[in-house]
C-alpha cells in the first residue's frame, strides 16, 4: 500500500493512476471526497481531510509501506510560511506516528539555500525536518521549475500580448513537465531502493530561459513574435496581486525571481542521465496550446 498526497494534484493524480494500473494499492489523500472520486472509481481508497491534521496523516499514513509527500503552493494564502510549515509539522509528525519506513518528498531546485528564495525556503525547512527523522529512508526530489506554471502566463498573453515575469530574459534555468516527476516518484515509490536521507535532481529535458520558452509557446499560438518583459520588481509583485496573489505570496514570488537572476536556484548535481528527464516544453507547449486555444 502507498498512501499519495496531493492525489488530485499535478503530480499526485499522474502517482496514484500510475501505482494504480502497476498493480499497486494506493491510497490517495485530498480535502474532498468529490475530486478524489475519479481516483476511486479506478480503485484507490481513498482519505478525505486536512493535510495539516497530523492526527489525519498518521491514520492515511498508517500500514502503508511507502508515502508520496509534498507541500501544496496555494497563491492565495496569506501567510504562506505559517501555512507550510503548519503542514510541513504535520507530515513528519504524521510519517513518525505511523512509522513509515520510505518516503518520495517532492522538494526543489534552489531547496539547498534555506534564505531569500521566496517559496523554496519552506521546502528547505521541510527537507531539514525529514533530515531529523531517526530510522525513515526518504527520498527529496528536487524538481526545476515547472512546465505547468505556463498555464498561468495565458491570460496575461491573451490580455496584454506578452509573458512577464522579474526573471532575466535570456538567464536559462531547469524546467520540467510534472509527468516526469510524477514517473521519477512512481520508479522510486515500486523499487523501495535507497537507505537513509537521499536527494535526487529532476532537471527536465535541458535550461531553458523565460524567453526562449515564450517563443515556443508563441509559434504554438500563433503568435511567433509573442515577447518576454522583464519587470521591476514591484510592478511584477501588483500584477500578481492584482491576478489574485496574497501580497504575501506576490512577495516570495518576486524574491525567487530575484534569486534565480542572482544564480542561486541551480542545480547542484550538473545535469547527468539520471537527472535528465524527457518530456520537452516543446511538446508540452501542444497542450498550453489548446488550454489558450479553449479559454
Ligand atoms: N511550480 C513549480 O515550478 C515548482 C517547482 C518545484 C517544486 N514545486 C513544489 O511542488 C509542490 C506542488 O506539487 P503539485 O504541483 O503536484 O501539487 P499541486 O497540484 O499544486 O497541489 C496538490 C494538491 O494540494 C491540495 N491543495 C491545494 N491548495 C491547498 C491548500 N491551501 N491547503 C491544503 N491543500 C491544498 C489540492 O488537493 P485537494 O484540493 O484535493 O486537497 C491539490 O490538488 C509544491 O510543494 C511546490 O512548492 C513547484
């Protein structure tokens, strides 16, 4: 049995059908129990309730061999540190209590610094607690920036013809479409096959800046000249409170922009076979292309 977080999420729902057609019993965990439905028409049993009960935790973690873990990134969360470290406590409170043996904690790129990178300073905290656990083989995935963020730049295309962000135009970083984390997590979740704290890099297909990644996406849309704008700071941070951040949230934002322009979200382990994973943004650019296409 391996009990799922975020099981309705971008990585977790790819997890649990993944586990699910592989033979695997799953446990998939959410805060509804209509949008884990699906999940348990295809055969998981499901959990419904707070990912920042430890009480809830331990019982969905309870008999499970294994456990997928990640910290949900909800924009609209006023205090965004509290709030992590809030579920952050209660999964390895949850993990200790049901004496889970391995666990696949999704993390990321950057989570090595601890200080000045927006919302990859929780994640840190989160790996030092997972660190401390006595006797649990976990496993940090640290995962670049997603693929899926796009889907957040197509209103901004549509209504102001260009992507925008504070990140230097041309400055190429790790990005990933989240189905080859979920795979990476799913090969390590059936194998079992590490001991102790162990941190792995997923690092997508190759760096790719926010530029370049805009003219991909353009030519998709039909827009090959579409441009990227590097913003100051604080007009990026009122654009995202505007497109519905917490000023809280807009804050770290723009810190972890300012922080990868400074060089300090990279990866530590240089790109290797291991941490190179398939799925291009040009292929995924396809299906940005038809979420802009239906809006
Ligand atoms: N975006 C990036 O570029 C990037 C890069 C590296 C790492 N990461 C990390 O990846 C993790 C996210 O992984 P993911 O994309 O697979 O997850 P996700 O899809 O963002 O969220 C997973 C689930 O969390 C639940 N959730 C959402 N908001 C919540 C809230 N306020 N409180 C409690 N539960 C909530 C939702 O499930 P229910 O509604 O069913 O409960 C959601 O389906 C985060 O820790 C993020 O920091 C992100």
């Amino acid at each position: 049995m391996i009990a799922v977080m975020g099981a309705t999420g971008r990585t977790g729902k790819r997890v649990v059908e993944s586990l699910l057609r592989a033979g695997q019993a799953v446990r998939a965990i959410g805060r509804s129990e209509q949008s884990l439905a699906a999940l348990a028409r295809a055969g998981a049993e499901v959990r419904v309730g707070d990912p920042g009960d430890a009480g809830f935790l331990t019982e969905a973690f309870r008999g499970a061999d294994a456990a997928y873990t990640l910290l949900p990134y909800d924009v609209r969360v006023p205090d965004y540190r509290a709030q992590q470290d809030r579920m952050g406590e209660a999964v390895v409170a949850a993990i200790r209590e049901a004496g889970l043996r391995h666990v696949v904690a999704l993390s990321s790129v950057g989570a090595d610094q601890g200080v000045g990178t927006g919302p990859i300073d929780s994640l840190h905290a989160q790996e030092k607690r997972l660190r401390a656990l006595a006797g649990v083989n976990v496993l940090v995935l640290r995962a670049g920036s997603f693929f899926e963020n796009f889907f957040e730049v197509l209103p901004v295309i549509r209504h102001q013809g260009l992507n925008a962000d504070v990140v230097e135009p041309e400055r190429a970083i790790p990005m990933i479409g989240t189905r080859d984390i979920a795979d990476a997590a799913v090969a390590a979740l059936r194998a079992l096959d590490w001991t102790g704290f162990v941190v792995r890099e997923l690092l997508g297909p190759r760096d790719l800046s926010y530029a370049e990644a805009t003219r991909i996406l353009g030519a998709r849309i039909g827009q090959p000249a579409l441009p990227y704008v590097q913003l100051p700071p604080e007009d990026m941070a009122g654009a995202l409170v505007v497109g519905g951040f917490s000023e809280d949230l807009a804050r770290l934002y723009v810190e972890l922009g300012q922080a990868i322009n400074a060089g300090r979200v990279r990866s530590l382990e240089g790109r290797t076979p291991a941490n190179t994973t398939p799925t291009r943004f040009e292929d995924f650019a396809d299906e940005l292309a038809r979420a802009y296409a239906a809006a």
